[in-house]
C-alpha cells in the first residue's frame, strides 16, 4: 500500500508522546518547525500521497514474495525501502506512507524475531521515511514533506487475503489489544500522522478508533471497498459515521480501490464526517492470486483526481500498481488547476 498498500496484501507476490516533527518531515533538533501540520495543509488545499511501496519496490529488482512483504526488507535492505520513498518524493509526493502495512510483533514473531528486534524495526520504519525527506531536501525537492506511519488491518497479519475480507471472527476489543501495541511504537517514532489504511471492516474501525487515542498523533482512516460497501459489507454511510466523532482523525476515505468506486465514496464520506477526504485507489488491474499475476488493464487516470478533489478529497495519491510517474501526473494536475 503506498505504504505497504500497493498489491493485495497476504495473497500478493511480493504509550509514550512522539517527537515533534521538523519542517523536513523527519525529528526537530532543536528547533521551530516553520511546516504546518498536514491538518493544517488540508484545510488550504490538496495533499499529494505516494504510490505503491511494493510495486517500486519490485521495479527496482527485490523480491518480495515473502508473508512479511515489503516488511522483510526493514530487516534485510532498509536502504531499498529509503530510495523507494526518495523517488515519490521526487514525483512530486508531499506524503511518504512508511513500510510498516504488514509488520506487527505477531508477524516478526512467526520468523522468530523478538519483541524488543520487532519494536526497533517498526521505528526504523518511520526512520527510513524521514531519512528519505532528508535526501530529498539535499536533493533540492521544496514541497512541504510529512510521513504518515502504515497500520494495516488485522489480515495482513495473517498473510491469507483475509484483509480483504474482514470478519476474522475476533471481538473489538481483541482487535484493539491487537492494534495498540504497534500504534504505541509507531506514534513515538515521531510520523506526521498515522495511516489506518485498508480497514476492510467496520468494526475494526471501532478498534483503530480506541486504539489511537491518549497516542498525541493525528490519524487517518481508509477503508478497502468494493462498489458502496466495505469489503465486509457495511454500507459506506455507517462505516465513515464513527469517524465524525474522533478528534484524533484528521481524513477519511478509501485506499487499495478500483478507481471506479472512488468518487461515490468520496461524496458519502465527506457528507457524513465533514472532514477532509483520504483516497489512493489501486491501478484498476485485477490480482490473480493463483497464477500470482496482474490482469486486464489499467483504468487510473491522473485527471480523475479534479473530480475527487471537487467531491472533496483532499490527500489523492495511488496504491497496487500505481508508481512514481503516475503520481507525478497528480502532482502536476492538482497544481495546474
């Protein structure tokens, strides 16, 4: 998922305050942040996200046919995942989704790396992303830069497409003893904003909405869909409800989508929250997890995102399959209208 949201995740192939954040998007040193907050940023204007996370990832020859996904490499080749942000940056991205989608204590676990080498990898990976605003500073990029630090649902965990399914049989408040820890690492690590991205269910909302609060870090949270409903099949209208009323979301919207089913939902969810609107919809290509390969073709249009923004969107960018140049269309459009 830009982020890690960028195939679809599991079947693909591939506590304390933070630190304030400087105007480069990475931990002050001692200083004012002259930036504004990406809450701030979103009451003016449009916000460009990254892309695909994995798909650079793949582009530039790693393997990432692993459960841990683009994970593994927060361990193995941190520097990929850094020039992987670098890129977006330079296409014009003001927002770098970390590559933390699929890494949870439960997963590292699975490959037998602690609890104490799980939390440190979870730093690094906000880390890497302000690492990556840096270079593009030295790099000459002056777009306002922030990092949004990935939490994906409960199913990527799990590896098996579930994600994309919801229902794991689990209560709400097992699903936010599951989610608050990790929440707690990434939040001190200093992001701009947490990424609640590819919630395929409503009531796992309810648990990232408890687990972010008393965490000092804005959030944002981003359903997976299919047509009106979620991928569990609420209607969109009760799903983004809840939203309305937590202080700590600062956008709500869609994420790892078919471009079609964006501007409807873009409408429901600015109507029913009043907030700004998150969306970073897939390439339109479909996954076929038994023969591990993308078909049909591609139905993004950068030009769609006048439509999003009009129905209020105000952070557009791409998810599976969507790479640096097509977020460079979006950044040139939005700033030519």
């Amino acid at each position: 998922m830009s982020s890690d949201t960028s195939l679809p995740h599991g079947t693909s192939p591939h506590g304390t305050s933070p630190r304030s954040a400087s105007g480069d998007g990475f931990p002050a040193r001692g200083s004012a942040s002259h930036r504004p907050s990406l809450a701030e940023a979103l009451s003016t204007g449009a916000v460009v996200l990254d892309g695909g996370m994995s798909n650079q990832l793949e582009s530039a020859g790693h393997d990432l046919s692993d459960e841990l996904w683009s994970a593994r490499l927060l361990a193995e080749r941190p520097e990929a995942i850094t020039e992987a942000h670098l890129a977006y940056f330079e296409a014009g991205a003001n927002v770098a989704i970390t590559s933390s989608y699929q890494a949870t204590f439960e997963g590292f676990a699975k490959r037998g790396i602690d609890r104490q080498e799980a939390a440190r990898l979870l730093t690094l990976s906000v880390e890497l992303a302000q690492e990556a605003a840096r270079q593009a500073r030295d790099k000459g990029v002056r777009q306002p830069l922030w990092v949004a630090a990935s939490v994906g649902p409960y199913g990527a965990m799990l590896a098996d497409g579930s994600e994309y399914r919801g229902r794991y049989g689990l209560t709400v408040d097992e699903l936010e003893r599951f989610h608050r820890p990790r929440l707690e690492v990434l939040a001190a690590a200093g992001p701009d904003v947490l990424a609640l991205e590819t919630v395929p269910d409503a009531e796992e909302a309810e648990a990232l909405l408890r687990a972010v609060r008393g965490l000092g870090v804005p959030a944002w949270l981003s359903y997976s869909i299919a047509g009106d409903r979620t991928r569990a099949g609420q209607p969109l209208e009760e799903a983004f409800a809840p939203a309305a009323e937590a202080d700590e979301v600062i956008a709500v919207g869609v994420n790892c989508c078919a471009p079609e089913d964006v501007e409807g939902a873009v409408a429901t969810a600015a109507r029913v929250t009043g907030k700004p609107v998150v969306v970073y919809p897939n390439s339109g290509e479909a996954w076929d997890a038994e023969a591990r390969a993308w078909n049909g073709r591609s139905t993004f249009a950068p030009e769609q995102v006048l439509a999003w923004r009009d129905s209020g969107a105000r952070l557009i960018g791409g998810c599976c399959r969507v790479g640096p140049d097509a977020v460079a269309s979006i950044a040139r459009t939005l700033s030519a209208s």
